[in-house]
C-alpha cells in the first residue's frame, strides 16, 4: 500500500512536470514578415484593394512591369474569367482604369 502511494505520487509529480515543462520547451517565437502593400491612391483603389486581395497579395500588382490598357485589361479578365474572382463588369471597369493610371504605361 504505502509503495503504491509512493509510486502514484512519484507518477502524478512526474506528470505534473512534464506537463509543466513541455509547453516552454516547445514554445518558439516567430515574427512574421510585414505582408502589407499599400497601393498608390487613385479613384477605383479600395475595389482594387477589396477585390484583387482575396486570393493573393497586392503584391502581384506592385511588383508587375508597367503594362499598357491591353495587357491589364486581359490580366483583370484572367482573374476573372480563369481563377474565378467575383468581381462585376462595374468594379472591373474601375479597377482596370485604376491599374492602368497607377500601375501602367499610360496607354
Ligand atoms: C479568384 C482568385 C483571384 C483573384 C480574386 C485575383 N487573382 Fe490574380 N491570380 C490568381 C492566381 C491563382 C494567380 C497565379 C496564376 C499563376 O501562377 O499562373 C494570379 C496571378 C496574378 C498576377 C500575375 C500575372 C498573371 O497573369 O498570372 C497578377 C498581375 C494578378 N493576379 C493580378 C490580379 C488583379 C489585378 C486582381 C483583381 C482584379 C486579381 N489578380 C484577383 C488568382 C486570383
């Protein structure tokens, strides 16, 4: 009887510690990187923001070459014809001359 006692005391505080220990032994920090891109301020910015954010970063727009109205025109009809984006012939209007005034080469 008293070696069970023992035992189970033994048993509990080992388990005790282990569970103690265990969390801060695991516990890691990681600091992730700033993900936000601010887009340049124009008229048609918040849809852009709004609608071309869903599935990926805006980032995909920043880091783009400067394309004439053709090709952003054929990338917002990608967008939404091939991926799939929810976006009304409206807001891809306003988001395409968004992208051409801010994002293109003028043309
Ligand atoms: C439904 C999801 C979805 C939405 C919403 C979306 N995209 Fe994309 N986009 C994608 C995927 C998936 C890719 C990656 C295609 C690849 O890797 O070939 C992509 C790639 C791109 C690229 C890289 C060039 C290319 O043609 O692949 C650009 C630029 C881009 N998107 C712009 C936009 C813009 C502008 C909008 C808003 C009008 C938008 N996206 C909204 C899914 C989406």
């Amino acid at each position: 009887m008293k070696t069970t006692i023992i035992l189970m005391t033994v048993f509990i505080l080992a388990a005790a510690g282990f569970a103690y220990a265990a969390p801060e032994e695991s516990l890691h920090t990681i600091v992730l990187p700033e993900l936000r891109v601010e887009l340049k301020a124009g008229g048609g910015k918040d849809r852009t923001e709004i609608l071309c954010n869903v599935c990926h970063s805006l980032d995909y727009i920043t880091t783009q070459p400067r394309v004439p109205r053709a090709q952003w025109t054929a990338t917002v009809n990608k967008m939404i014809k091939v991926m799939g984006a929810p976006i009304n012939e409206e807001d891809a209007k306003k988001i395409i001359d968004y992208l051409v005034a801010n994002y293109g080469t003028g043309n």
